[in-house]
C-alpha cells in the first residue's frame, strides 16, 4: 500500500506523481459513500468546465466590475452576483457584491465593511455562529457579545435584547446564522430587527447563510429586499451548489461600503476585495451551475434533497434511535453512534450529538446503509431541544 505521506516527499528526486494522484482520487472514491456528515452537494457534473478551463490561470483580480486584463471570468462572475441577488430580492440600485474563497471570506467583507462604517459597534453573535465569526471579530478588533443558543441551535431572543439594552450606548453589528452548522437552525431577523428597532439602535444586521441561503431564498423565505432590513449576506458556492473548490458569493447593500476609489497601478484595477486575485474558474463553475439548472432546477434539487432528509429521519427512528430535523433542513441530528459505526460513516459530531447532511446526491441506499449499522447499536442519550413557549 502506497504510504502517502513518503510518496509525497518533495524532498526525492523520485517522486511517482501518477501513483500520488491516483491514491488521492481513489481514497475520495472509496470513502465518498459514507461521508454524509458535511455540506457538499454530490449531484452536479462539472466536467464541462474543468476540462475546458481548467488548464489555465483566470484571475479576477480588482473588483467584478473592472474590464481590465487578461484571461478573466468577470463577466461569469457579474452574472452570478446578479442571479444571487435577484433571488434574494436585493435591491439593484443598491447592491455589491464578488465570488468569494467561501463562507468565511464572505462573512469576513461583509462585517469589515459594516465595522468600518460603524467603527465604535459592539458585534453580537449566538453561540452556535459558524466558527468564523469570533475569529473574524477578533481579527477586526472588535467587542463582541455572544448570545446564548437553544439547545436546537436557534438564537436566545430574550438573552439578545438583554445584552442590547446593556449596550444601547453604541452601534450594534447583529450576526444571524441561515443554517446552523449542527443543526441547520435559522434565526428570525424580522425578530431581531424588532429588539433593535425596540431599543433604538443603528447599525448592520448580516446574515451567514452559508449551507442554507440559496435553499431558503428558492423557498422564498430569505429576502433582502428594503423591508428585510438586512444589509449584507454570505452564501457558500460548495454546499448547495456542489462546486469542486471552495467559493462562495458576498453581497452588501452599497450604501454601507466606503470602498476604494483609485486603481492600483500594478493591476490597473480598483482594490475592493478582501484577496485581491481571486478564483475566476470558481466563478466560471458557479456560473455553470446556475446555467445548466436554473431556479426550478435548483428548487427541485432542494425538495428532493429534503424528501431523503426526512426518510432518513424515519429510517434512523425504525433503526431504534432518536432522530429530527427542521422541516426546511437537509441536516437529520442523532445521538453520536459508538466508535465503530463512527469508524465507518464520517458523520459531523459534537460531544453527545451528531448529524448527517443529505445534500444534493446523497441516496436512500446510503441512509439504508446507515440504519442497517445502527440498528442494535449501543447509543447515548440525545439532549432534547427545549421548550420556548
């Protein structure tokens, strides 16, 4: 057996590299089927545009609006901004946005332009936030209060308020999480934006929505129209969409930015983003996703891929374990199976609690599979989500 890590070694003169690839590209094929535990979708074929564009450099450097330089995918990359956002009903005059490495350099544009605007803001969380966003905060410099989370993962409304009042002096950056990463919660920004509202407060709401947004938005249930009050959002482009490298689309409302006005000499083009060169094949794949299915495609992806959700639930509850789900969730959270159904199926875990995805492309055949393996297994006890009449 090919150990990986020898084989790999750049230090050799020689390095079989067909043999290192081809480990790679099997080790994926062989444990694809059981890794059921993260958000990526399985069902799209992009080939097309790796084999036509994958063997060059696109680089999107500068903002998605320039028309400068060579060997770029701006165009794909405007197109894709203006699908996401007229999806999400975001206003046209009042828009910006780019292709992203993923979520959270989404989440990190988006709090920095809301940061630099209100520079004296205290930015609030729940503590079941995407691990991104303390570290984002801590990056910024920022205060940061954290809101306690429902054991369902949803936000503590009450605790929200109460750490709003406490801090109603200042501006206040409010994060809401579109699908929790455990359990795929979203919380209520109209519910959020009232406790604001209530307490007199200015400042930016943002939504990372990076599992559930486009899936939401399909539903219509996440809106960033004039009455939504949210002011910038972060979508991840290798979840739902099933794009092959991490991506992900940021928009913020423009009146909140102060972006950069002169071009860089070097580039010849104006410095909006976070990274400067950015992906363009990531844009080129987004874009071909959109093109091949369209709204009802991607809406009929989202219904099916919740029709295996909820038999997996009923699946893993004939199996003799406990198991839920949001309706609107691909996510189906169960008490952490022992070590050796764990050794085999790579299932997201979190102390006492587990989940599986079942994104795009994730079958009934594999969630058979799972509660075949389950069944007379010894399990621990799952905490119950709490009440909150």
């Amino acid at each position: 057996m090919l150990d990986l890590a020898v084989a790999a070694d750049l230090s050799r003169e020689d390095i079989d590299v067909t043999a290192v690839l081809d480990h790679l590209v099997q080790d994926a094929a062989a444990t694809a089927p059981t890794s059921i535990g993260y958000p990526g979708a399985v069902d799209l074929d992009h080939t097309a545009v790796m084999t036509r564009l994958g063997s060059r450099l696109w680089n999107n450097i500068g903002d998605p609006s320039d028309r400068g330089g060579v060997a770029h995918t701006r165009v794909l990359e405007q197109a894709v901004i203006a699908w996401v956002a007229e999806l999400l009903a975001m206003p046209a005059d009042d828009r910006w946005g780019y292709v992203t490495t993923g979520g959270t350099e989404g989440n990190l544009s988006a709090l920095l332009a809301a940061y630099r605007r209100w520079p004296t803001a205290r930015i609030f969380f729940s503590e079941a936030a995407h691990y991104s966003i303390p570290k984002i905060v801590g990056m910024l410099g920022a205060y940061q209060a954290v809101v306690r989370a429902h054991p369902d993962g949803e936000m503590d409304y009450d605790h929200l308020a109460e750490l709003i009042r406490r801090r109603r002096r200042w501006p206040a950056i409010v994060v809401a999480t579109a699908g929790t990463t455990m359990t795929e919660a979203v919380d209520d920004t109209s519910r959020i934006r009232a406790i604001l509202a209530e307490h007199g407060m200015v400042g930016h709401l943002h939504v990372d929505a990076a599992l559930s947004g486009i899936p939401l938005a399909l539903d219509g249930k996440l809106r960033l129209d004039d009455a939504g009050g949210i002011g910038s959002i972060a979508i991840s482009g290798h979840k739902f969409l099933g794009v092959p490298t991490p991506c992900g689309v940021v928009l913020i409302r423009d009146s909140v930015r102060n972006p950069a006005k002169q071009p860089i000499a070097y580039t010849n083009s104006v410095d909006t983003t976070v990274t400067g060169s950015r992906c363009g094949l990531a844009a080129a794949l987004l874009w071909h996703a959109i093109a091949t299915h369209g709204r009802e495609g991607h809406r009929w992806r989202a219904t099916e891929a919740r029709r295996v959700a909820a038999y997996a639930v009923e699946k893993i509850r004939a199996a003799g374990w406990r198991a839920w789900r949001y309706p609107h969730a691909f996510t189906v959270v169960l008490p952490t199976p022992p070590e050796p159904v764990r050794a085999r199926w790579l299932l997201a875990t979190d102390g006492p609690v587990s989940h599986l995805i079942c994104m795009p492309g994730i079958t009934k055949g594999q969630i058979d599979a799972l509660a075949a393996d389950l069944t007379g297994a010894v399990r621990a006890p799952i905490p119950r989500p709490r009440s909150r009449r």
